[in-house]
DNA sequence: ATTGACCTTAGAGTTGACTCTAAGCTTATA
DNA sequence: TATAAGCTTAGAGTCAACTCTAAGGTCAAT
C-alpha cells in the first residue's frame, strides 16, 4: 500500500491533482488510516495509471469517468461506447489541428513576408497585413 | 460614425466583447454621445478590424496590445520586434500542433485496434492499451 | 521530546477570453 | 405618448483542469 506522495511520485501527478482526481471520482484510495491518510493498493494504482493514460491522450476528466465505469464493468458496455468515445475525441483533435494549421501557414506567410530587420515598422507587412484584414480565419468552435 | 452594434455587425465581434476589448485597451470609441453611447470613426474601425485578424491568427489580448502600440507608432518601433512576436506565436503553434499530431496517431491506432462492435468490452482493446499504458505521452507545457 | 517532513480538510485562486446580469438611461417607431 | 429596442455601467459568472493556502493533525528519526 503506497501513501500519497509515493503514488505521486508513480504516476508523474502531484498529490494536489490526485486529490483533485478524487473528487471528481476518478481515482480513489481502497483504505484509509486510522488518522485518514490514504493507502492505496495495487489495482488503486492500476486505475490512476489508467487515469493518467486516458489524460495524456486528450480525454477530459468527464470522458475519463466514463471511460472508467466501463472499464469497471465491461460486461455491461460494448465496444462501441468505448469507439464511440474515441471517435468524438479524435474529431475535436482533428478539428483542433486544422485550425492551428491554419494559423501555422499564416504565420509562416507573413514570417516570410516581412524583413524582420532594424528598420523601422513604418512599411512592415506583417502589420500592413493585419492592417488589410487579408488573413485567413480560424477561431475554436466551443 | 457607427453605434456599437454597428460595428459588432461588421467585425462579426459581439458588443459585449468590444466593450471588454475596450476595458483591454484594445479598442476605442473615439467619440461618446451626450448620453454616453459610444461612436466608432472609420479609424476606429479599421482598428477594431486589425483586432480581430489578429485574434483570428491566434494572437493574444496582451499580443495584440503591443502589436496595436507598434501599428501606433511604427517609427519607435523596428520589424524585428514584429517578427519577434509572430515568431513566437508560430513557435507556440508548432508546439501545439506536435501535441495534438500525437494524439491523433494515437486515437487513430486505438480506433483501428477495436472492433467497435456490440459485443462487450470485456477484451476492449482500447480499454487494455489505457490499461497498460502503453500510449505515448503528450501534454501541453504551459 | 522535539524537529521536520508529510498528511488532512475546505475552500479560494489561477488562466484567458469571454459572456451575462441587473438596473437604469436613451432613442426610434407607432 | 407609450413602447420597444438599444445603450450604459460595474461587477459577477463561465469553462477546464488544476494549484495553492491555511490551519492543523501524524509520523519517523534524532
């Protein structure tokens, strides 16, 4: 049974984040001391690296916790709630992605643009082009 | 002279977010009616449009106010202060963009794992590769 | 027995960019 | 003139995921 700072110090979480994660019933300690300190056991373990396996791909905390009741009791759930999960996920990734490429070529562009020198901005255009309003758009939907 | 709508109508900025644009300091009303309502110059426009470009290239608030200082007095200030500032926000870009390329591949392997089917997820490979934690690592630095 | 490291809790603060509310003027239209 | 639409302000609320604080209890080592 690992104390708090030793799970810490497994996972990569801080004990602030698994307290946290407690909270919000992701992770939890199988046994408390008599003074409540937490002990948690080897599955406990086993689940906060599923926790923070699930967090390093992108998942929000509230797809955890279902991905996490599912994982609990798989006879209950299919495969395709999990896909399912995974697709969505993917989807707000991939639409992420095409507006930071978005942004990434615009920047390039007006990178190349501009002389980046000394010289006064008086004819910089990179202001010139914020300035004509030529680029393109992209803004996060939600 | 327009009337805030008016110009939320144009920028396709709501008023709500250019008077908090203008809390920022990053736009302004150069006239105000008796009454206090706010009159927007074709300057002021122009400015509000510059704004908005450069909130839609991903710039920040605090970005944009220093970009707006140097489009002020462009003779204080040199292009490489310009390109400073932009190379910054690609590099932050890129970064992003490294992240969220890994999970991507990551989602996609996960998907083509699992069947995705009706059958339980009692051999769900999605939930055993978070069970194992054999997923690559990738978190946003700041 | 004392020190210091570690643990507990509830709850507040952080970040960035909005978004909304309430209460009350002003202006335009019928 | 009455009503509705639009404007004003200060300030509070939202989101997600932490991160920190304060005040105090516990534990291991000297």
């Amino acid at each position: 049974m690992l104390k708090i700072s030793e799970l810490a110090v497994l996972t990569g979480l801080s004990a602030h984040t698994i307290r946290f994660y407690e909270k919000h019933g992701l992770i939890e300690a199988s046994k408390r001391s008599d003074s409540g300190y937490r002990y948690y056991s080897d599955a406990d373990v086993k689940r906060a690296e599923f926790v923070k396996s699930a967090r390093n791909i992108g998942f929000s905390l509230d797809d955890i916790g279902v991905l996490l009741s599912i994982r609990l009791d798989k006879q209950s759930h299919s495969c395709q709630e999990v896909t399912d999960i995974t697709q969505h996920k993917l989807d707000e990734v991939n639409a992420r992605l095409a507006e930071l490429q978005t942004m990434q070529q615009t920047l390039e562009r007006l990178l190349e643009s501009c002389c980046g020198g000394p010289e006064n901005a008086t004819h910089c255009s990179i202001i010139e082009a914020l300035d004509g309003g030529d680029v393109t758009v992209a803004r996060r939907a939600s």
